[in-house]
C-alpha cells in the first residue's frame, strides 16, 4: 500500500514538474521569443502592415481595403460590399468579407457591372476630360474574391487621375507622378500584376494637397 501511494506521489511529481517546464518553455519562452524575432526581422508585418499619414496616426493597414464612399476627393478602390465606409481618411470600419459567387452570366451580377461601368464613367468625367469605356479595367466593376482588396491596377488609378486633380485642386501632372510613385511592380518582378495600394495612394494625396 505504502509503495503504491509512493509511487503514485512520484508520479504526480513528475507530472506536474513536466507541465511546470512545458508551461514555462511553450507559454513563455516560446511566444518572447517568436515575437523578439517577428519584430526584429519583420516589424512591420507583424505589426499588421498599418499605414500611417504625415502625422504619424495610424489610418489603416495595407492589407485591407477601404471604401471612400462618394467622396470624389479620393481615389476609389474595387467594388465590395464588405467594406466600411472611410470619407476622412483616419479610421475604418470592417464589416464583412466574402465574394458574392454569381456565375458569369447571372443577371443580377452583369446589371451590377453596368451600373458600375456607368458611375465611373459619371463620377470621373471632368472639365477638359471625358473618359471612354474601353478605358475601365475590370477591378474597376468587379470586387475581388476577398471583397476586401486594399489594390486596384494602375490603369484603374489612372483613370481616375483628373478626377482627383480636379477635386483637390492639383495639377494633372502632380497626381499622375503621385500613382506613378505609388505603383507596385509584380512580386519578385513574375508573380501577379502591377498594382497600386489605395490607402498609401490616398495618404500620399493628402499630404500632397496639405502643402
């Protein structure tokens, strides 16, 4: 009886000086030190990629798209009903994520696309510009997958170029050297497609037109 209770203390003992040294290595030395490392290789990824303006406040991250609702002021992203409205540049609100699935030829998706087709070519027809159908790249009517791509292409920035000249009052050539500063090659120079981050275009349009 007496080595039984012995033997069972014994290994009590050794289990909870295991869990002791498990707890200590894998819920303490383990994450210090994965978060040592991720800040000091990858700050700003681990971080979450935050974006800040000229003030140095966070106003969103990179990853994450945000919409400018009507505010003709800015650069618009993709279409996406998952996004939360942002008309100041500061702050974002995410609602949901996910892609509507409708087939190609669904009814309800190409009356989306036309409506959508019909606002871009409304909301960017200025004094002096009027922009042409064949002009509207396809992430321009269409969301991404995500619904919540931070990036259209540089020809949808492009096309929006003298809308937002003329908004901020700026010259043409000032906004187009602004996307043109602001436009991201492909990934190691062969994976996917050039491409422009809409918030870090937006921030770097609204320190422009602070100046």
């Amino acid at each position: 009886m007496n080595t039984s209770v012995g033997n069972t203390a014994r290994l009590l003992g050794a289990g909870l000086r295991a869990l002791l040294v498990l707890t200590v290595i894998c819920g303490v030395i383990y994450p210090l030190a994965v978060t040592a490392i991720a800040q000091a290789a990858f700050n700003d990824k681990a971080n979450g990629s935050e974006i800040k303006n000229t003030e140095g406040r966070v106003v969103g991250s990179s990853l994450i798209g945000q919409s400018y609702g009507d505010d003709l002021r800015w650069f618009q992203g993709r279409p996406a009903a998952g996004l939360g409205e942002n008309t100041i540049n500061t702050q974002y609100k995410l609602l949901i994520s996910g892609a509507s699935n409708k087939a190609a030829d669904s009814p309800d998706l190409l009356k989306s696309v036309q409506e959508a087709k019909a606002k871009v070519l409304a909301d960017n027809t200025v004094p002096g510009y009027t922009p042409r159908e064949a002009q509207i790249p396809a992430d321009a009517v269409t969301s991404s997958g995500s619904g919540l791509d931070p990036n259209i292409s540089p020809q949808y920035a492009e096309l929006q170029v003298h809308r937002v000249a003329e908004r901020n009052k700026l010259d043409v050539s000032r906004v187009e050297k602004l996307v043109k500063d602001n436009t991201e090659g492909r990934t190691l120079g062969f994976m996917g497609e050039p491409r422009v981050n809409v918030l870090k275009l937006n921030t770097a349009l609204e320190a422009l037109a602070a100046k």
